[in-house]
C-alpha cells in the first residue's frame, strides 16, 4: 500500500512536470487536510499507509491543481492573518499584500475607541473580520456588489463569532445607490479591483482562468474604484475620519493624489516587505 512518503513524492513530480510553483508544499497541504493533520505532522507519519479512500481524495485533488486550479479553492480554505477562512470562486482568494493593510491599520489605532468601519469590496471577509479580532472595540459595515461574495463573508463573520459586530450589506459602490442608507464612519478601509484591462490579460492563469475577475479588476483603469471612494469619502467620514487603500505597484502617487483632490490630508504610504508601496492612507484634516 502506497505510504504518505510515497504519495508525496508521486504527486510532487507530477505538479512539477504542470509547472506548478512550490509543488511540495503543495502536495503536503493536499495530504495533510485528507488525513487531517498539519503539514508538519506528515513528517512523523511518513511511514503511514494513505487508505483507498484517502488516495482517491488525493488524485482528485492533485489531477485538479495539475489544471491550474487553486489550491485554496480546493481545500475550501485558506488561513489569513492566523485566521481561517473559507473560500470559493465567488471571492477573490486573500494575498499576503493584504495583511500589510491589516497590520498598519491595527498598529495606528491600537489605542482607539468605539470606531465605526466601512469597508467596501469586502469579498471573504478577511479585512474586518482580522480587524475585529485585533481591534474588540470597532464595528464594522461591510459592503460588496456580489451576493455570493456577501454569502462567504457571513460565513466567516460566523465562523469567527462576530455577527453582533460585523454588518453585512449588498451594495454597489460605483453606480448610483444612495450613500446616505450606509451612514457615517470614522474610517473607511478598502482592497478595490485594482488590476487595469491591459494588465489583466498578462496575469496567472490561475487568475484569469478560476478567480472571478470582477473582484481583480476594475474593467478600466484600474482606478475607478480609488476615484469614487475617494469622491464619496468627505460625505461618509466624519471629522478627522480615515482612509485607508491597498494600491497596485506603482498606484501610489496616483491614488494620493486623488485623495488630496478630494480635500483629504496627511496623505503618506506605506511598503510591503519587498519595498512596494502597497498601503496609501488620508485623513479628513
């Protein structure tokens, strides 16, 4: 019987021969959510025999990433500033980029209370729910244009227990609703499709192939988004409210730009851990 040492090394050189980045890590992953372990425990059990029904879920598994699938949306998962949340191809699959929006946020306001949160484009939910986590004494309204996005944010904010602080709300940001039905904020905080036209064509077909492409890019641009928050943002804040943006590279100077047009102060950004500005913040001044 095939061993979980053997199954390993089997499906990491077929992703391989597939072109698929970090084949070992991926065909660990597999595997330990099968046998359900974590990925560092398949190192004491590589002597395990994998069952007949554990080697059927695998195959399928790896014939699926072998197409380009993405991972997440195989395991139905994926962890999130140390948090989990389910996934599928209704939401964009949340990055690493993003958790340096979260971080900032929480290392600037730390130290605040009762602060009430828009945050638009929500897709999983990762952003205010990681927030609530860090932040107990915020509450959140938390809007997206895809009813199937909000069906997967509910399903976090429920997982994560916090339904009596995290408002769901089907809205379109862009095309005419009437803002005065969100009421005010201190803060808004968005991860906008960013991704212009002409680059959208040039992405991972990981990307254009499985992941909804409304939630990638703007269809434009890629700053249609920036332009109407950043539009709406002195009716939605109150005095001294904040703004926070995640940016494409080499967005930032554009996106501060548009927000000083739109009367917002004390504009700066911030870098990932490649030196990216990734992270553009205003304030109300």
């Amino acid at each position: 019987m095939l061993t979980v040492l053997e199954a390993i090394k089997l499906s990491t050189e077929y992703l391989e021969k597939k072109g698929i980045e970090s084949p070992r890590t991926n065909a660990e992953l597999f595997l330990a959510d099968i046998i359900g372990c974590k990925r560092l425990d398949l190192y004491l059990k590589f002597d395990r025999p994998v069952s007949e029904d554990e080697r059927l879920k695998y195959r399928e598994f790896i014939a699926r990433r072998g197409k380009l699938e993405p991972l997440q949306y195989i395991l139905g998962y994926v962890e999130f500033y140390g948090l989990k949340f389910f996934v599928d191809p209704s939401v964009l699959i949340p990055r690493q980029e993003t958790e340096i929006l979260v971080e900032k946020i929480i290392n600037e306001n730390k130290n605040m209370d009762s602060i009430r949160v828009l945050d638009i484009g929500t897709g999983t939910g990762n952003i205010p729910v990681s927030l609530r986590k860090n932040l107990p004494s915020f509450k959140f309204l938390t809007i997206d244009i895809s009813s199937k996005a909000i069906d997967i944010a509910k399903k976090n904010i429920k997982l994560h227990e916090f339904e009596d602080d995290v408002e769901v709300m089907h809205f379109d940001i862009l095309n005419g609703q009437s803002i005065e039905q969100l009421g005010k904020f201190d803060m808004i905080v968005s991860n906008p499709p960013y991704v212009d036209e002409e680059q959208y064509n040039t992405l991972q077909k990981e990307i254009t192939e499985h992941e909804p492409k409304e939630a990638v890019s703007d269809f434009g641009d890629g700053y249609s988004f920036y332009k109407k928050i950043s539009e709406l943002s002195t009716q939605l804040l109150n005095p001294k409210g904040k703004i926070y943006f995640e940016v494409g590279i080499g967005q930032a100077d554009r996106v501060k730009d548009l927000l000083a047009d739109n009367g917002m102060s004390f504009i700066t950004s911030h870098k990932d851990y490649l030196d990216i500005d990734r992270v553009v913040y205003g304030e109300i001044g």
